[in-house]
C-alpha cells in the first residue's frame, strides 16, 4: 500500500488546480456561495455523507469508516478578505478581495485529504468530520457551525480535531505549542463623556480629548503594572475619534483597541483593571467613563496529549527538522478556539514561502503582496489524512 504522501503526491496538480481557482474568486464573510459550490463538486463522487449550513454556507462531510468507533475532525477554512491584491500571480484576484490568509489552501487541502481518506474507508474505525468552513475572518463562523450542529452529526462528539494553517516561512515545517498556542481576541472600546464648548474657551466646557488621550497612555503602563510578563496581554490602541469641527470641543471622545489575551485569568482581571482605569481618569478630568470589552475568539488551547502525539507522528512522516514546538505563543487569533474549547485537539501552522524569496522581506499574512507555494498541498493534505487515520485505525500509514 502507498503511503499518504505517495498518494499525496499523485493529487498534487489537481490540487493545486482547485487552491489557484478559489484564489482567483475570494469571497469575504459568513456567505460563499461559489466557494461552496466548488467545494461540493470537488469532493461530489467519494462517498462522503454531505450537509450545508443552515445558517452559513458552510460545508459539512464526514466519511463514515466501515467499521464501528469514534469520529475525528479536519478543519479548512474557506473565507477571503478584503484586500486588493497585489501579488502579481498569474491566478491573483481582481474583485477587491484576497485568500491573503492562505484559507484557498486550507480549503484545497482539505479536499485532498477527504479523498485520500475515502480511499482507505475500508481501514478506518469510526467517521471523519471534513469541516469546511467560512467566516473565520473575524465572523466566528466556527462558533456559527457548532450551533448548526457540527460537532454532533455523527451522534458522537470528535475525540480529537485538527487543523493546519499556512504562514511565511521556510517550506514545509510544522509549528505547534503544547496548550495556548494562539491568543484570545478582543475588543476594547472606551467613551469618554463630557461638556462641549467653544476652543477658545476650554475652562468653559470639559473637555474629554485629553482624558481619552491620557488613557491611551495609561493602557501601556496598565499592561507593564498590573500583569505578569509570563501571562502577557497586547493592547494596541488603532482608532481615535473625536469632534468634526476644529474649533469646538466636543461632548464626546472614544478610542477603539485590539487587546489579545493568553488566559481566561487575565481577560478578567483586564476587565477590572481597564475599567478602574478609565473611570479614574475620566472623573480626573470631570467627566465619566462607558468601558465596552467584546470577547471576539477565546485563546487558541491545544490539548497536550493529542499534540505531543501528533507532533511525533508528524516527525515519523515528514522528518524531525521539520516539526517544530514553539516556546512561546503567537498574539494571533483563531476561531478554531471555538472548537478546541469543546474537543481536545491540535493546531499546526506549516510554513511555505516560495523558494528563493528573501527571508528578511517576507510579507505576513494579511498582506496584499503575500506569497505561498502552493507545492506544500500535497504534504498539507497527507498530514490531516494521517493524523486521522492514525487516531482512528491505529496504525501507521
């Protein structure tokens, strides 16, 4: 028998074929109607049980093993952004939006790995959950399929899920961490409420730009004061809004902040803490303080145990070099948080910049100009086959 990467190897162009089409067609959201579509027809004939969200145009296929046991879950995520790419790629896209997240390889890698699975059907014990999924973006679309019923379709919960997601960097190495891996996502918005008046006259008026401008400050010294540097957070103050008119002051002034967390321990004492802040300096300065602090995606938990074993069956396949364990977390979200919470599991990023780019001028993701060589997808799909196959027949392959 051939091994995944073998048979890998063999789906290549093809999948390369379906990475470069979604490419050129990025879609932005919770809805993906073409993305779904060619999602439907790629694994269309493999013998995969297929539900569509309810609520998104998720995709849902689980291959149902020809002998009784537990279900395992692959995830690939499927949503574009809105940035105008300028890669210069033969297959870029033109409509304003752009896989600069590398999610068209994450979809196309999933597809490789179902029908890799499907042609072992007859060596598998129990199902494998194919989660295609939108809205990672920014739309917790995986909290929006475990409401759709995701995690129960089968009648059993996963005992392990898995996902890989692509980055900058050498080709072909795995990165993970044993427990926070990736930080949780917030939002912090603060209003300041005080007096309007005219500019020349500010002893008239209370002015709450100052205050909004001292607290921006204070956040800083807040993080370095108040928490450990070995349970850090990010605040990273990005919007500042004020009055319209440059020679009045205006009632109101509010500052808009990305704050990532790497514990549910300091996202509570962040609360406390931000809102004691702002409301001291508001009322320093006569005016008063609305504190509004949005939890977007929880910290991003792998389970040890499914990770260390992943990890060594990772480095049985590939080769140790190419398995590396993070020291530290990434300040980066993900919404597969949403399902690490419920099933133990484990998340790889897999590194693949094109050969011959320059190491120090590499564009992350997010980027307009960012590149990844589609050449990984063979690896990327025989890694998620393996690791389920693995979990679930209990042997090599």
């Amino acid at each position: 028998m051939k091994s995944f990467r073998e048979d890998a190897g063999e789906l290549l162009p093809d999948l390369v074929r379906i990475r470069r089409l979604l490419h050129s067609n990025p879609e932005v959201g919770l809805v993906l109607p073409d993305t779904q579509q060619t999602v439907l027809a790629e694994i269309d004939g493999f013998g995969l049980d297929v539900h569509t969200g309810t609520d998104t145009t998720s995709v849902v296929a689980v291959l149902h093993g020809e002998r009784p046991g537990p279900t395992v879950l692959l995830r690939g995520d499927m949503d574009a952004l809105p940035v105008s790419e300028e890669t210069g790629l033969e297959f870029a896209s033109t409509n304003g939006r752009m896989h600069a997240c590398g999610h068209d390889l994450h979809t196309a890698g999933l597809i490789g790995a179902a029908r890799l699975l499907s042609a072992r059907k007859a060596d598998i014990a129990g199902d494998v959950v194919f989660m295609f999924q939108p809205g990672e973006e920014g739309y917790g679309g995986a909290a929006v399929m475990i409401k759709e019923g995701l995690l129960d379709v089968t009648g059993s919960r996963p005992v392990a899920a898995y996902a890989i997601h692509v980055g900058p960097g050498p080709m072909g190495v795995f990165h993970t961490r044993r427990g926070p891996f990736l930080a949780g996502s917030n939002e912090l918005r603060i209003t300041v409420h005080g007096e309007g008046g005219h500019g020349s006259r500010p002893e008239s008026a209370r002015d709450p730009v100052p205050a909004v401008a001292e607290i921006v400050t204070a956040l800083q010294t807040m993080v370095t004061r108040q928490f450990s540097v070995f349970d850090p957070i990010v605040v990273t103050v990005t919007q500042l809004s004020a009055g319209q008119a440059i020679n009045v002051i205006p009632p109101h002034a509010s500052l808009g902040a990305t704050v990532r967390t790497l514990s549910a321990q300091s996202l509570e004492l962040l609360k406390v803490e931000t809102t004691r802040l702002a409301d001291g300096i508001a009322a320093a300065h006569g005016c008063t303080a609305d504190i509004d602090l949005n939890v977007i995606y929880p910290v991003t938990v792998t389970d040890p145990e499914v990770t260390g074993a992943a990890m060594a069956q990772l480095s049985d396949m590939f080769g140790a070099d190419r398995v590396v364990e993070q020291n530290e977390p990434v300040m980066g979200s993900e919404d597969f948080s949403f399902v690490l919470n419920e099933v133990p599991g484990s998340f790889f990023m897999l590194t693949c910049s094109p050969q011959g780019v320059d190491p120090t001028t590499l564009a992350y993701n997010h980027s307009p100009r960012v590149l990844f060589d589609d050449a990984v997808l063979g690896d990327q799909a025989a890694a998620l086959a393996h690791l389920a196959f693995t979990r679930l027949s209990g042997t090599d392959a």
